[in-house]
C-alpha cells in the first residue's frame, strides 16, 4: 500500500513538470518587461538594460527555464518583483488562510450536499426530490461572486450580524465557507442522488432488504457505502475547481490568500509570483487527486486488492 | 448512410417497446425532449436571451454608454426600471446589452475549446499508442491547474481583451472535450464500419470526419451546452477581478464589479447583473441536462 | 401445525408504467407444505420472480402494486402484515436466494458481515456470537470459516453462490425461495450447489420454492410443480403427475424442449413463438397464439380450471372433464 502511495506519486512528477513548463511559457509571452516594471517609467533605457542582465533576461529562454527549475527543485521560486520578498516565502505566508477556506468550503459541501442528495434520491420523483435537484443546479449556476455580495449585502449590510471583510474571528470565516463551497455543494448533491438512484436498483441491496435488516443499516451498511465510492471522486475532482474558488472568495471578502496574490501578482505584472503560485495551486490539487486515490482504497475492497497486487 | 446507422443506435438504445417508425434521430431526441418540461423551459429561457441579444438595440430603452451627469444612481424607477449606475446610464440598457457579450463569449469560447478539443481527442482516439499518450498527458497537465487560475494566467499574459478572454476561457475547457470525443473514438474505432472504410482506402482525415466525429456529436453537444454555462461563469468572474471585458463596456461582470463599491447605496447595481447571469446559466444547465437524458438515456453518469 | 405452511390465493399483482398498467401475476393459487419443495416454472417474463418477492413483501413500489390475494403463511396473511412485523420474518422464518451471485452480494461488505447481519437483527446474538455462527454457516457450505473476514470479489461465482446460500439458511428459516439460483453457474458448479442445497434442505428440514425455468432442476430436487404462463398458473401437480402425464399444451411444449438421450431423435422441438407483451395479452387464453392445439374457443374465453386428483390444468382441451391428450 505504501509502495503503491508512492508510486502515484511518482505519477505526479511529469505533471507538474508539464506545469512548469506551461506557467514558464506563459508568463514569459507576456509582452511586459520585468526590468521596466521594476524600475518605473522614470528609468534610463541603460538601467533597464543592466537589470535585465542581472536578472538574467538577457539569456536564452531555454536557459533561464533551466535555471527556473532548478532553483524550484531546491525550493526556491525566486523573488517578487513587486516587494523583493522570495516568492515562497509570501506562498507560505499566505497559504494558511486558503487551506482553511478550502477545507472549511469541503466540509460545507459535504456536510449540505450529500443529505440533499439522499434525501432527493429517498424521496425520487417528489416534490422534495424536485426541490433537492433544483437547489442543487442554482447552487450550480449561481456566479460564487454574485453570491458573496449578496450575502454581504444581507448578513453585513441590512442585518449586520457578520463582518465583511478580514480574516481576525471565526465570524470572518461563514460566508467565504459558503461561497466558497456552494458549487462543490451542487456537485455532490448531483452527484449523491444519481449513484443512490443507481445503487438503490442493485441486486445486493434487494438482498440486503430481504433478509429483514433494518432501513437504517440498509442505507448506511449497503447502500451509502456504495453509494460513496463515485461521490469521493467527484468531491476530489472538484476540490481542485474549488480551490480555484479562492481567487473569488479571498478577493472579495479581503482575504489574505493565495488567490489574491496570484490576482494581485498579474496585475503587477510580478510574474515570479504568478510562476510560483500556479506551481504550487498544480501541487495542492496533485495532492488532493493523490489522497482520493488512497480515500478510494478504503472505500472499496476491490481497488485494495489491487493496489496489493501492484506491491 | 451515416444518418440511417444513427437511427438505428438510437432506435435500440430507445425502449424495446416502443416501436416506432424509423425516424431521423433527431426527431427521436426531440420526441423526448419535449416530455421533459424542465428541458423545455431551460431551452425557451435560452431562445428568449438570444433573441434579447440579438435585438438588443431594439429593446433597449437607452444608448447603454450615454452617461448622464443629472441621473447619478437612481433606484429603479419607471423611466429607469433597473435604475441608473454612477454615471447615470441605464442599467436595463446596459443589462441587455450584457447579454450580448455575455452569449458571444460563451459561444465563442466552447468554439475555441470544442473544435481544438474535439480535433485532439479524435486524434488521440484513432491513432492510439504514443501519440494519444503524449496528447492526454498535455491535457493533464492543464487540468492539474484550476480552470480559473489558468484562465487568469492567460489573460495576465496575453493581456485584457475580448478575444484574450475568449481564448483563455476556450483553452481552460479544452481537456473535456478531448477526453469526451477520445471515448467516443475509442469505441468507435474497432468498429466495422471504420475498418471498411479504411478497406476501400477512404483518409485518415476523412474516415475521422466521416465515421468518427457524427458519432461523438451527442456527447459533444450535451458538454457543449454545459460548457457555454461555465464559459459565461468563467468568463464573468475574469471580469469582475477585472482581467476580462473593461468598463465602460457593457458586461455582466464587470457591471457587477463597478457596482460593488455602491453595494450600501445602490444594490440593484450589483442584484440585476448577477440575477441575469444565474439565469442564463441557469437555463443553460437545465436544457444541457435535459439534452444529456434525451440524446441518450444511458450517458447519464 | 397440520395446514399448509404456505397458501397463496388469488394473488394479482401489476406494475404501473408509463405505457399501461402489466399484470405480471394474474390470480395465482398454490399452497406449499412444510419440509416440501414447490417448483415454479416458467420462461423468463411469466410472473415468477413477482411471485417470489409478493411473499416477501419486496415488491417494487412504485410501479408495483398488489391487486388482491391472500398469502397465507404459517397462519398469517403475509400481506396484511405491517411493514414491521415483515421485516421479522423476512431473513428470519422466509429467506431468498437470488438468481445472479456475482450481483446480490455487496462488494464493499466482508461475507462475514453480510452472514451474520440477519443474525444479529432477528436472533438478539451480539456481534461476536453472529460471527461465530456465520463461520460455522461458511464450513456448513464447504467454505473454510476463516475466510469470513474476505470480501465478494476474493470468492469465484460458485463460491459466492454458496456464500448466499449461507446467508439464507442463517436464521434456519422455515422457507426458502431460491430464484434460478445455478443459472448464472457454470454447468459443472450447478449441480455441486444443487446437491449441496438438497442436503441442506434436508437437513434443516425447510420448506423451498424453487423458480427455474430448467425442468432438469426441478426434477432433481421438487416434490410438486407449478408451470406459470404470462402471470397465471396453467398446469399444477406432483412432479410424477406433471413429468408422466403432462396436459396442458405449453408444458408438453416445454418437456419436448429437453433433449432425451434415451430416445433416438434426439430433435429439440422449440415451442413457436414468444411470450406474449405483458401489456398487449392475447384475448382469452394467453398460450392461444402459440398453442398448436388452439380451438375457437381458446382465443375469446380464459379457460376454466379442472382438477384430478391434485392435478389441475388451465386448458379448453380438458374443460369439464373432458377427453385426455
């Protein structure tokens, strides 16, 4: 089981070296140039010049992505143009803030979304049901950014019960966890009624049915068990999306995270950051895709047995 | 010959039951359709907007850029039913005018991700081995990264513009189609038909625009529909954080990004934007969903 | 204690689907004795898995509703039951075996668990007393006790069929309704599950129904038989009745259908045709369009039931006593 952990994670190596190479290519098409950036409009074309050969722009691309992944490798991804802080540094300064808002917007999806999928899927072809889906498919299409300024508008502006802005108490943290989970929360929910409507047709539940168990350890024994398996993959799946989220959430409830540096790194053009910080988005989701692997083997017999068999 | 072997797949998946005439395929799909009346609705919302988009210049009561000093952030009123932003334009004009962009994009976008994607994965599906290799493991590499940082990335790079916009959008979508027609290749290509085909000495290019891609039209056209609501999603989010449409066009996003600061003043700024954004969308996921359970009852994931 | 151990009468069963309103049982009657062994024949489509879950009160609803009938078992009607007191027979006193091994096993629950749950909900055993009986129920069926702890997957398809034979005898219950439980097994393992479901039906001295539509397993292991035709019984009686002197034209069509090696034209005869659409039944006798002996009177009037000696035939050619085949 270990070996087989750590075999996915060699999966995860050309990935993210694919990344690299994607982020360095697209950062490096950007038509502005780091050294005026840096230096303003006020400076003389000979300092530019002379920065540009000290941060090695000079060099052919070929060579300075060398050198970019070399120095990523060692956990180095350079310098912010913008504050000559190491980029890693104001990554994992900010990184705190975002895993929390990530895990708290999991845990509101699966803690609103799996319910009101059973709940639909229990109650099939109901007006409960028709309620469930439909919840579910405006939680789908509502822009999260629409959501949080009405959410503001409500809880902070007309009933101002929570803060809109900031990250000091847990009060700052409700609505950035429900805008950030709301669409994972659709996706689950979706995602739940369909495999129970599936599972609930199986043979082995009928089975389980006729041998005069109660409902209770019907559903959790036999059919949520199953019924988990092809949620796990989505909710993963989409975690990665939701952390995509953060950019929304953390910038409109003034969050210090990473999707506001990222955010506020393209706008100032400060492609070390822009570099670093999708890297590192590319590791977390990576991560994430590598603990559902692990999720699934204790969910289901069957792939165990196979990771067994890949020792 | 194509269209006749489509009716037949989609007469058998049909209930063994019903048996109906041999009719075209679409004709089946929209036989279907037409019981779902969710799908209908999501479908007559959609034709509504367009039309709404298309006569735009129509319908709006006022030039949607005309500023007017006198008029600064009215409430909505009977000359200016969703009120007036700060500088005193008309926010149903504006709104309408949203549409536009707002369904261009969307449209344009899936294009962009559709045909590149769709071109990819049939590739990948017909010629198999190192090739399909390489190309899958490109469009991992691009969904290891969240769509919208992604998204955000190009645009940072390639700078704000509608068609940046589009481009970035479309990319970030890519990896779905390809996978989608990939699947649909895959199961495609041992089939007889194709091996005929390749018999009678018909190109690789044609043999995959002949045989392979109409039998991947029904997937394709269910993510597309899908797409062009996370597209609008997309593309409206980049806005609002300002790397997509700049102000002072008239787009959902950015509309609702310029109305933020009046959230305490003026909310109708910030609540129609959005409320026409969740519709469209909201339309789009109904009819795609309804689209996806009549094309073919048993994609259903 | 003398009566039936089960009567069933007048059972109507339909689904309700968007198309029409099928009559999958229409008006069954039988009755099984205790320790005895009812075979329910029949192509697929004749009402005989409806039939097998109307008794345990698992009839799929919606689109399944019970019409009318009495099931009667061990002195109860089985219908009128509420929900909970069903669910104390159903595992307990009336177990089911069901067709495919492969698909009525959960994959993600040990065999063990799946073994003793019905032990731990119907016998009060605490958890380690149900394990220890589902170990001796394995080796009861030749599975060695120590793979409890195993999952469905780690089990071949005989093995999985054994371990659902386990599972129903568990609660040693007073009937068993086994659905084609070695039709989805390879030839050679149905007869090892068939011998081994014979011995331990002895053994327990249950009651069995036994659906199949393999006469070669109803002659091997049932007492009486009852042969369904589109949701009606039409021929009914003990297997030496019905295997000597068969009458009903569908159950001669069904024994010319079995090879025989004794005799020299060893011709398969086919019974022409198809069942008919459950929606679309023929007018009067449901056989008629496929009968070869089919009279005017067999497609406008449903025919009446005539009895000899516990052999009764649903047919116009026997009508009042009439002139035997």
């Amino acid at each position: 089981m270990l070996r087989y952990f750590f075999k996915r994670l060699m999966f995860l190596i050309p990935v993210l070296f694919g990344v690299s190479i994607l982020i360095f290519s697209i950062v490096h098409l950007a038509p502005g140039d780091p050294a005026e950036v840096m230096l303003g409009p006020a400076a003389t074309q000979e300092d530019i010049a002379n920065l540009r050969e000290q941060l090695g722009l000079t060099k052919p691309l070929y060579v300075q992505y060398g050198i970019f992944l070399g120095n990523a490798l060692k956990g180095d991804l350079g310098r912010s143009i913008k504050s000559n802080a190491p980029v890693m540094e104001e990554i994992m300064e900010r990184f705190p803030a975002t895993l929390t808002l990530a895990l708290l917007g999991m845990t509101f999806a699966i803690v609103i979304g799996l319910p009101l999928g059973i709940i639909a899927a229990l109650k099939q072809n109901t007006w409960v049901d028709a309620l469930c889906s439909f919840l579910a498919l405006v939680g789908f299409s509502i822009p999260n950014f629409w959501i949080a300024l009405m959410l503001m508008l409500l809880l902070s502006i007309y009933i101002p019960i929570l803060p809109s802005s900031g990250f000091d108490s847990w009060k700052n943290l409700i609505m950035p966890t429900i805008v950030l989970g709301i669409q994972t929360m659709a996706v689950i929910a979706r995602m739940t009624r369909s495999s129970m409507l599936e599972v609930i047709r199986q043979d082995y539940v009928r089975t389980a049915k006729a041998k005069g168990i109660s409902d209770r350890l019907v559903l959790t024994r036999h059919i949520l068990s199953n019924v988990m398996i092809p949620v796990v993959t989505i909710a993963g799946l989409y975690f990665g999306h939701q952390l995509g989220g953060v950019v929304i959430t953390e910038t409109v409830f003034s969050i210090p995270g990473l999707g506001r540096l990222i955010v506020d790194a393209i706008r100032a053009q400060d492609y070390p950051v822009v570099q670093g910080g999708v890297l590192f988005f590319a590791l977390c989701v990576g991560i994430v895709n590598l603990l559902v692997d692990l999720l699934y083997a204790v969910l289901d017999p069957r792939i165990k047995a196979q990771y067994r068999a890949a020792k | 010959m194509n269209s006749e072997r489509q009716s037949i797949v989609t007469l058998s998946a049909a209930d063994g039951k019903t048996r109906e005439k041999r009719r075209s395929p679409w004709w089946e799909v929209w036989r279907r359709l037409r019981r779902n009346k969710a799908a209908l609705v999501g479908m007559t919302v959609v034709v509504l907007l367009v039309v709404v988009a298309v006569l735009a210049p129509v319908l709006a009561p006022y030039d949607p850029n005309q500023t007017n000093m006198t008029q600064r952030l009215k409430a909505p009123s009977s000359a200016h039913p969703l009120g007036t932003d700060n500088f005193g334009r008309d926010m149903l004009s504006r709104v309408i005018y949203g549409s536009r962009i707002s369904l261009y994009v969307g449209f344009v976008a899936v294009g962009i991700g559709a045909i590149f994607g769709g071109i990819l994965g049939a590739i990948c599906g017909y010629y198999g081995g190192r090739l399909d290799n390489f190309i899958m493991r490109c469009m991992d590499v691009l969904l290891a990264i969240p769509q919208i940082i992604l998204a955000i990335a190009i645009v940072g790079a390639l700078g704000t513009s509608l068609l940046n916009l589009m481009i970035a959008v479309g990319i970030s979508q890519l990896p779905r189609y390809a996978r989608v027609v990939r699947a649909s290749a895959l199961t495609v290509r041992g089939q007889e038909f194709v091996e005929a085909a390749k018999a009678v000495g018909a190109s690789d290019a044609r043999i995959i625009v002949e045989n392979i891609l109409p039998n991947c039209m029904a997937p394709i056209i269910v993510q597309s529909t899908l797409g062009v609501a996370q597209a609008i999603l997309s593309a409206a989010a980049l806005s609002f954080l300002g790397l997509g449409i700049q102000p002072p066009t008239a787009e959902w996003g950015s509309m609702l990004s310029s109305g933020r600061q009046f959230l305490r003043q003026a909310p109708y700024l910030t609540f129609f934007p959005g409320l026409a954004i969740s519709i469209v969308v909201l339309a789009l996921n109904i009819f795609g969903d309804g689209l996806r359970d009549s094309l073919d009852p048993k994609l259903r994931q | 204690m003398n009566g039936p151990l089960l009567e069933v009468s007048d059972l109507k069963v339909v689904y309700k689907t968007y198309e029409g309103t099928v009559a999958a049982v229409n008006g069954l009657d039988f009755s099984l004795h205790r320790g005895k062994t009812r075979g329910l024949v029949g192509e697929s489509g004749a009402g005989k898995t409806t039939t097998a879950l109307s008794i345990l009160g698992l009839v799929p609803s919606p689109p399944g509703v019970i019409e009318s009938g009495r099931i009667v078992f061990d002195g109860r009607d089985l219908l009128s039951l509420p929900e909970r007191e069903m669910k104390k027979i159903r595992g307990n006193r009336i177990s089911m075996i069901f067709q495919d091994p492969m698909t009525s096993l959960n994959p993600v629950v040990t065999v063990g668990v799946q073994i003793s749950e019905a032990l731990v909900a119907h016998q009060n055993l605490s958890e380690a007393a149900a394990e220890k009986r589902a170990m001796e129920m394995l080796e009861k069926v030749q599975i060695p006790g120590a793979r409890f702890k195993e999952y469905p997957h780690e089990f071949s398809g005989g093995m999985r069929q054994r371990v659902v034979i386990a599972m129903a005898l568990a609660c040693n219950p007073a009937l068993i309704i086994a659905d084609e439980p070695t039709t989805a097994l390879d030839v050679t393992i149905q007869a090892q599950v068939l011998e081994l479901m014979r011995s331990l039906k002895d053994e327990f001295s249950t009651a069995m129904i036994m659906i199949t539509h393999d006469l070669g397993v109803v002659g091997e292991v049932c007492d009486h038989i009852a042969v369904m035709y589109a949701g009606r019984i039409v021929e009914t009686g003990t297997l030496e009745q019905l295997f000597r002197s068969a009458k009903h034209p569908y159950t001669t069509g069904l024994f010319r259908c079995i090879p025989d090696i004794e005799e020299e034209t060893s011709l398969i005869q086919p019974i022409e045709g198809l069942m008919p659409e459950p929606l679309d039944l023929p007018k009067g006798c449901a056989f008629h369009p496929r009968c070869p002996r089919c009279m005017d009177v067999c497609r406008t009037t449903l025919p009446p039931a005539s009895e000899e000696n516990g052999h009764r035939v649903l047919c116009h050619l026997y009508a009042g006593g009439g002139a035997h085949a």
